[in-house]
C-alpha cells in the first residue's frame, strides 16, 4: 500500500476513458443540477453551446472516480481538506470519452501530524480529440508510513 | 426571469435542508468516489471520523442542488467558468440534515463579452448542529437584460 513517502512530485498518472452518455448526463443533473441545458437537449439548442452538455460538477465526479479507479486504490489516501481550484474549459456533449492526466505538483508533511502529509495534484479531463475540458488543483491526505503506530504521539 | 443586472453585492440564499442518509452516501460513493469510508461502515470505523462519512464531493453537489432549487430556477444563468475554492470542514454523516448559506460577493460585467455578466458567490453547508461542513467559492454567469439581443453585436 502506497504511502506518504512513496509518492514524488512530477509523478502523472493517467486513466480513463470514460465515455459520457446523454443519458448520464440527465441522470446526473436530475439529481444535482437539474437545469435546462443539462436535462433536455431541445432546451440546450438556444444556448451557446448548442446541444446538451453535462453539468460542470458532473466532470469533477467523473475525474473523482478516475483517480480512484486510477491512482487512489491500493494508497493510504485518507480524505482531502478541499479543492484549490476548477476551471470549466469547454463543454461536455453527450457521446464525449473523457480521459484523466493527474500530475503531483506538491507534496508536504503536515505541520501539525506526524502520521499524515498531504499531497497537491493537477489534473485535467480530456475529450477524444484531446481537448481539455476540465481542470482542477485538489489536496489528498496520505498516511505516512515512516510513523505507523506513532498517530498522536506529538 | 432575473438577470445580471438584478443582483446585490451582499444578497443572501438560505436553502435546505437535505438529509443525508446512509444508502445516498454509499449510493453516490458506489458511482463517484468509491473509497471504503464512503462504501462500508465497518472500514469507515478505522478512520479518525470512526463511521460512515460521505464523500467531499457529494456535499459540493448537493450544494449545487440546493443553488439550482433555492437561487438558480427563474433566473438567466448561463453556466460557470469554475470554482475558486471548496474547503472542507468536518465529515458529513448519515443521517446529518444539511442547509446552505449562499452570499453574493462580487458582480462584474464580462470583459470580452457585453451581453454577459459574472457573479460571485460563498456558499456554505451546515448540519442540524449549526456546524459549517463545507464553504465554496463559485462564479456564475449571467445574461444581461440591458443587452438582451444584442448577443455578438460588438
């Protein structure tokens, strides 16, 4: 299992891809988002984009389950204190594959417990033809193996 | 239907509540964010939260949920450039109810585009204890009525 320490900045990670259907992106908005141009493709016409396009947040979930899927599982990971920043490049249509580029830009030992660091990634949500649609900075929280046993010992 | 020029810097939205429940967490965790903690009591125990908690971004969409039902419906939103921060602040757990707390902090026109204007916005989620569980910061975009038709024109 992949701890604190076994990671390195400028490590990439890809995975995917995951294709988006419009029925996933209905679903997905009646739940979460459930505005016109996410639920109705006739609605979708009158907007910029021109046809159905998933929710923004939709994106994030789907790159969600790409690191997990792809990077996450087998680690220590241990949650996340947030997200640095999200950027909606272009629109995601129903029929678009969607593949994840992750890239750890930071990593440091928490200030204030010896048991856990946190590591910065980047990663970005690409289209079939190698679009960038989504962009986001987030924070994970690893277990640091070299004080195993010793949580709360500080 | 209200547009950009009809928000106030310092406008507030209270939506809510939306209770958690145990099978939403597992149910959203089984399709977005499969890590033990969001799937299965018995691992979540092992945890410093020590019990089910739901998965970060499961909170950042039923915020999103909220936004649409308490702000967004009857309004001309156009979608968002992205998010500039999402902390969060303590684990969410079944059974927990949560409210949101939405204040509009800035208003811009578009620089590039003069039939559209961005928003800004902090919103909060609390549980039924008062205790704020996760805080973003979100742009929006809205139609300008003042330019209403003239989309393009410069």
């Amino acid at each position: 299992m992949r701890c604190y320490g076994d990671f390195a900045v400028g490590e990439v990670v890809e995975a995917g891809p995951v294709l988006v259907t419009a029925d996933a992106i209905k679903a997905f908005a009646a739940q979460f988002d459930p505005q016109p141009m996410h639920l109705d493709a006739g609605a979708a016409q009158n907007t910029v984009v021109g046809g159905l396009f998933a929710s923004g947040l939709h994106t994030v979930c789907l790159n969600m389950r790409l690191l997990v899927d792809g990077f996450l599982r087998d680690t220590a990971a241990m949650g996340s204190p947030g997200v640095d920043e999200i950027r909606y490049l272009a629109p995601v249509r129903a029929g678009d594959s969607l593949t994840m580029r992750l890239e750890v830009i930071d990593l440091r030992p928490s200030p204030g417990r010896a048991d856990i660091g946190f590591l910065r990634c980047r990663s970005e949500m690409r289209n079939g033809s190698g679009q960038a649609v989504m962009r986001m900075t987030a924070t994970l929280i690893f277990a640091r193996r070299d004080r195993a046993g010793v949580a709360g010992t500080e």
